[in-house]
C-alpha cells in the first residue's frame, strides 16, 4: 500500500510514476519499506509517498516517518563549516591542528612512516583529500572492522578519542594530503574525515553538534523534525524508521549515536536542500557554490558501503552522472547532493531542476539511488515534456 501526501497540483502522469517508483522501491530484495520525495524548482508541487513497514511495531511507512539520513548529514556538515567561515569563526584552509590540539591528532596522519598530520587542513577532510583510513571498515590489526562488530556483537559506542585511536592503529594513510593547485586528482571516502570536522564544529562553537546545528541551520530554515539519537530533542520525536542490516534489524541506540548520523522527514530533507543549492542558507549565494566548483573521481572501492568511481566530490557533495569516456554511447542525468550506506539519497538535478529525498533503510543496498534514480528522472522529464510541465528542459550548472 503506498502512502503518499503533496502540496500543489501534481500532474496525473507525474503521481503515477512516482507511486509506482516508491512500490518498486519497497519491492526491492531485503527492502522492508521506502520513502520517496520529489518537488520541483518551481515549487509547483511536492510529492512524497512511502510503502511498507516502518518498525518492529509494525507501524506503516508514511510520508511523515523519520529516516536515519546516514551520510546524506555530511551535506549538513558541511553546511555548518561553510557557514562558521562566513561569520568568521573558522577558514577551510585551517590546518586541523588549530582546532583540535596537536597531542589529540598526533600520529592520526601516517604515511611511509612520515607523520603528516600538520598538514591536514579542513578542505581535505571535506573533499576526502586527507588520505585518512576509513575508521568504520578499516580495522586495526589483528580486530575486526567496527560496523562488522557492531551488526554481528550488539551496540557499542564510541566518540573521536576512540576514532583517532582506532585510524592509529591500522595500516596508516593510503596516500599524502593531496595538494589543492586546480588540477584533478583521484580521493578516498572516508569517514574518518568527517568525524574529525564534528569534532571542529563542536570546538569553534563550544555546542555539542546537536546545538550547534540548531544555531546555524534547524532555526533558520524552520526545521522541527531534524535530531540527532541520544539528544534531548529526540525523546519528543515521532518514532523512527528501522535500519537493516540485510536480515537483521540495526537496533543499535549506542552505535546510531556514535555515529553522529541525521534522522529527518522527507518534508525537511527537501526544504535543507533546497536551501543549500540555493543559497538561502547563507548570506552570500556563493558559499553554497564553493560547494560543487570543483570536482575529483573517488578511487575504485572494495567496500560495498563506499562511494567510488565513477562518483566525483567536490566539499561534502557528491556528483553522480555519466562518466566523460562513456558520454559518446549513453548518458544520464546528473545528481548532485549526497547517499549514505542505508540506501538514502538526497540529490538535485540541475537539468530537470528537481530535488529528490528518500532512502530504503538497508546497508546491503547502498547502491540503489545510484541505480534507481537516473532512470526515475528520465521519466519525470519525459512525462514532464509530453504533458507540457514547465522546468522540462530547465537547465543549470552542475
């Protein structure tokens, strides 16, 4: 059964689709439910419509469900770095060692033996550029990998102090802090690097990161429904949709809050991105540009959960499209926002003007915005073309 609400007039064609999008989505191998928003530049509607079960309460998925945003809240991160430069409190070009103090980083940075944490700056850690291991699936030796232990052994918690004691004790760094000189070159998803920029937010505002946010992102743009687990604002929120980890249900409260993840609406996630592509959020339009003005390739990954190529980053976005050697032969749209290892999604289409939010809940499919929505907005834009919707062939830089 597909629950769905919209605000405006959602032409029939349209609604169909996006019905039959969410059913299908919902159908998928190991999905128990899912969540799927749409609304144009235009704001001519909004259409968000769920299926399935949302929880062991058996409680339907419906438009108005929280969802574990996973790491769609880098987006979120770095809107709050961006935003703490605007006002003056912070530069990306900051070493990291002049918000956190060098005893706590030393020996984070280890590559052929050479320490490089010094020159770790705030831009490599939001652009992936660091070279850090990934804390959660690269484990020290002789262990096994944190988000292994956390699905097969029950919860654990964690804070920074552990993450940097856990990236000490791997391998070391895959490669020296890559150098910023306008030319292209190949990064490494890690999370590492973001665990590390929650760590500035909070010391460049003296606010755990759940008051921080408050200050620089849920008061301006009226968000009542964006919380982190574990925090005060939490308790007073409707419940949330259940995680999987294939068969299994993620009841993990210890671990969803270590890993300082979002949990959010549909309706909000919309309004947040909007913002952010917009501008709205900042006081000068060109913030949210630096954004997407310059992108590198990820690294090919054996990491299921883990972006690689043909995925582009520019600072905490993503950029997901045809790659150029293939563009001859086929090509799809672009989507730039960001996905997390739940399968959630919160993208824009500078072709199509759209925004798109939604996620399947489930760390075995992280794959699927990357292999549902490309065709998801082809069709948007054909129906959109035959039925004479305005955006149709919006275009706009990516």
């Amino acid at each position: 059964m597909i629950n769905s609400v919209h605000h405006g007039q959602v032409p029939r064609a349209i609604e169909h689709l996006l019905a039959h999008a969410v059913e299908e989505l919902a159908g998928l191998r190991g999905v128990r439910h899912a969540i799927l928003g749409v609304e144009p530049g235009d704001r001519s509607y909004r259409w968000i419509g769920a299926a399935g079960i949302a929880n062991s309460s058996g409680a339907p998925m419906t438009p108005e469900t929280p969802y574990c945003l996973a790491s769609v809240t880098k987006l979120y991160i770095g809107a709050a770095i961006l935003r703490l430069e605007e006002l003056g409190r912070l530069s990306i070009d900051d070493p990291l060692t002049v918000h956190l103090s060098s005893k706590m980083v030393s020996g984070l940075h280890r590559c052929r033996g050479v320490d490089r944490t010094a020159d770790l700056t705030l831009r490599h850690l939001l652009g992936h550029a660091s070279g850090l291991p990934e804390y959660i699936s690269e484990a020290p030796k002789g262990e096994k990998a944190l988000l292994e232990r956390v699905i097969e052994h029950g919860d654990l918690s964690w804070d920074t102090a552990d993450v940097i004691a856990m990236v000490r004790g791997t391998k070391g760094a895959h490669f020296d802090p890559r150098p910023f000189d306008g030319r292209r070159h190949t990064v490494r998803y890690s999370d590492t690097n973001f665990q590390l920029l929650i760590a500035v937010i909070e010391a460049v505002t003296s606010q755990p990161l759940h008051e921080a946010f408050a200050t620089l992102i849920y008061r301006p743009l009226g968000l009542n429904r964006t919380w982190h687990p574990g925090t005060p604002s939490a308790s007073s929120m409707q419940a949330a949709a259940l995680l999987w980890a294939g068969d299994e249900p993620l009841e993990r409260p210890l671990a969803l809050r270590s890993f300082r993840d979002l949990f959010s609406t549909g309706d909000e996630t919309l309004r947040f991105l909007r913002a952010l592509i917009t501008g709205e959020l900042f006081d000068n339009v060109a913030t949210a540009e630096r954004m997407r003005l310059h992108w590198n390739p990820f690294a090919f990954s054996l990491i299921p959960t883990a972006p690689s190529w043909p995925i582009e980053y520019g600072l905490a976005m993503m950029r997901f499209g045809t790659p150029r050697l293939l563009k001859p032969f086929f090509s799809s749209p672009t989507l730039i926002g960001h996905t997390g290892a739940s399968g959630s999604w919160l993208f824009y289409v500078p072709s199509s003007d759209l925004y798109l939010t939604g996620t399947v809940d489930q760390l075995t499919a992280p794959s699927v915005p990357f292999r549902k929505l490309p065709r998801l907005v082809e069709q948007l834009h054909s129906a959109a073309k035959k039925n004479g919707i305005k955006n149709a062939d919006h275009h706009a830089s990516s």
